[in-house]
C-alpha cells in the first residue's frame, strides 16, 4: 500500500517538476520580442496541400514578416490542388516580398510532406532555410524568435505548434494535447538537454544539410523531424526551441480528427524512438489516479477524495501554467484535460500496433516497409509558377 502511494507521488513529482521547468523555459505568448543584431537572408519553405479553415490568414501572415531580407517558397505537389489560386491572390497583394509557387512531386521518400518540400529546399537561394507547415500561423517577429534562438552548438532551431482558436469541445482537447501536454514536455526535454526536433517550424542553416545530402537526408526516417533529431545528435549538435511557441488556429475539430491524428504521432514516436515511447504510459493523471485509488481501497480511504486530490495536483499547476504564458484557457478546458488523459494509454496502445495513416488525403503505412502514397487531388504534374 504505501509502495502504490510512494510511487503515485513520485509520478505526480514528476508531472509538478515539468511544469515547474516548463514555466521557467517558456516565455509568454504575446511576450516582450528577443534580441538578434543578426537578421541575414532567409528563404521560408512552405508545403500546402488543399485549403483549411485558417488558409488565407496564415498564408497572409508569411507576407507581414518583420525581416529585411526574406523569399517565400511555396511548394504543391497537385497542379489542380484547390489552394493554387489562393496562393496566387495572398502572392499578388505582396509584390515586394520575392514569392514563388513550385508545382510537382519528388518521391524521394514514403513521408508526402517531405517529397513536397524537396523543390522549394532544392531552389532556395538564401544562406538560411526554414520549412515551416502552412498552418503555422507567423506572427511578424517569427523569424526574429527563430534566429535569436540560434547558439553557437545549434544545428536546428524548432517550434512546437500552439494550440489556439479551438471551436467546439474536440478542438478544445486538441488544445489540451498540443499545449499542456506536448508544448510542456518537449520545452522540459528541451532545458534537460533533450532536444528534439519539431516539423511545424524548423530553421537550418542551408549548408549544415547541405553537406549531409541535403534534403533527401530527412528521408532517413518515416518522419522528417525523426529523421532531423537523429541528424543533429550524430553531428554533436544542438536542438533548441524558440522562446515562446507559434500558433496553430485550430477551428473546428471532431473526435475522428484528433483520434486519428494523435495516434499517428503516437505510431510515428513508437518507430522512431521506442526507447522514449514506451515511458509515455505513465504521463497524464491515470496512473497516479489508477496508484492512488488501489492504495486508498487497501487503505480504506475515501477513493473520491484520493482522487480529487490526485486531480487538484495535476490539474491546477497545468492551468496555472496557460493562463500564465497567455495559452488558450476556458470554462470547456479542464474538462479537456480529462478526457485528454482519459485518451493517452489508449493512445499509447494504439501507437504500438502497425496501421495506415492519413496526411492531408496521403495514405501512408506506419510500422512497415510498405508504403502507398495517394496525392490530395488528381496527380501530381510538374511545373513552377514564377
């Protein structure tokens, strides 16, 4: 009995420690702007796959940034991908900013994303790269937050997407998962030396890769930013976040929608680095919750109060947490939180078995050599919009 307390307080320890790290790491949302005297020119790759609720805001958005010298890269893999002629309209109200729109597929690899990015990094013409996914939502300063967070061990500089805009409860869980869960853990792993890297916003310095084999050399993993960690740690360098991360408007989400795609991280996470998967059962509030109430049972303890303690330790710190760094908070977020730790070991289990995954209408297989790619429209045709 006072072996399942021991080890539910440790678990709980752990979930405060995390916390406490991630709040000292993390900078606020909407906080005071990092100095960087260095601002050299940068190309900003962006792949784009048919159009979301926020599409004409977030591409708007990479035509405000606060930088001297920058060209924007968009790559499409369809000629008949229904965001074309968005681009075209967002490009057109911005003729200062160098802006180009790349058409075609390399399949270099089963991961669709990245056969889409590989003609923008290909035709980059600036010392510095950033691959950064359509909807990241670029505040003016991105780039800005990006360089300042560059040191002289970097190899990567990343961002975390931040969860925001949530319309209805699934989105609100979305949120649950992306700030107080994985936005939290990754900022710890990162200020513990654990740096991984994130393909949301993703800042290179063009010749570290280059001289890797460029691009193609993300193809060493089913997924790109796997693919970047491991790259980085066999060059003995560094991955590091930048102060406070980027939005994602999130919009509406279903149930299927956040299901899906957090088991497809999940299954990513398993086949990449099982050594740090496999730990991720004890994260959340159901283990110490599931600890707490067997030894309370055996103790002959109020089960309710064990439990609403269990859930004052884990919850109240993590709310504290986003109303202090400006994240997203409402009256629907607590219950989130619940049914976000409800969600992660079934989660956890489904990220151990094999399985097709979506991304953006590309079927690709997890878990297996075997692999089938789908384009989001009819077939891709080559091409280059200048």
């Amino acid at each position: 009995m006072l072996n399942l307390f021991a080890a539910a307080g440790a678990l709980l320890a752990i979930n405060l420690l995390s916390l406490m790290i991630a709040a000292w790491r993390l900078w606020p949302r909407l906080g005071p702007q990092p100095e960087t005297l260095y601002r050299p020119p940068v190309s900003v790759v962006i792949p784009l796959c048919g159009i979301e609720e926020f599409s004409s805001e977030t591409l708007e958005s990479t035509f405000r940034l606060d930088w001297p010298d920058y060209e924007v890269i968009f790559c499409v893999a369809n000629a008949r991908d229904a965001v074309l002629p968005l681009v075209e309209e967002v490009r057109e109200r911005h003729p200062a900013i160098p802006a180009k729109i790349l058409v075609g597929d390399d399949l270099i690899s089963a991961n669709p994303k990245l056969n889409n990015c590989v003609k923008g990094w290909n035709v980059a013409s600036r010392e510095w790269v950033v691959l950064a996914d359509s909807n990241v939502l670029m505040p003016a300063d991105y780039l800005i937050r990006l360089m300042a967070a560059w040191r002289p061990d970097t190899g990567l500089v990343c961002s975390t997407p931040l969860g925001s805009r949530p319309h209805g409860f699934w989105a609100e869980v979305e949120c649950a998962f992306l700030n107080g869960h994985q936005a939290r853990w990754q900022y710890t792993g990162e200020a513990l030396g654990f740096g991984f890297a994130q393909g949301k916003s993703m800042l290179w310095r063009k010749d570290i890769l280059d001289a890797q084999g460029g691009i193609q050399a993300l193809a060493a993993q089913i997924a790109e930013d796997a693919a970047a960690t491991k790259l980085m740690g066999s060059l003995g360098l560094k991955i590091h976040l930048v102060s406070a991360p980027f939005e994602q408007p999130l919009g509406k989400r279903t149930f299927r929608e956040v299901w899906a795609r957090q088991c497809r991280w999940a299954r990513l996470r398993r086949v990449t680095f099982p050594q740090f998967f496999s730990p991720e059962i004890l994260l959340g509030a159901v283990p110490p919750l599931t600890l707490s109430a067997i030894a309370a049972l055996l103790a002959g303890y109020s089960v309710p109060a064990i439990a609403g303690l269990v859930a004052a330790v884990v919850y109240l710190p993590e709310l504290a947490l986003a109303r202090q760094k400006n994240w997203h908070v409402s009256r629907w977020s607590l219950l989130a939180m619940l049914t976000r730790d409800a969600l992660l070991p079934m989660i956890w289990v489904r990220g151990w078995l094999a399985g097709s995954a979506d991304w953006r209408g590309n079927r690709m297989t997890i878990g297996s050599q075997e692999s089938r790619l789908e384009p989001c429209a009819a077939g891709p045709l080559a091409g280059t919009l200048q």
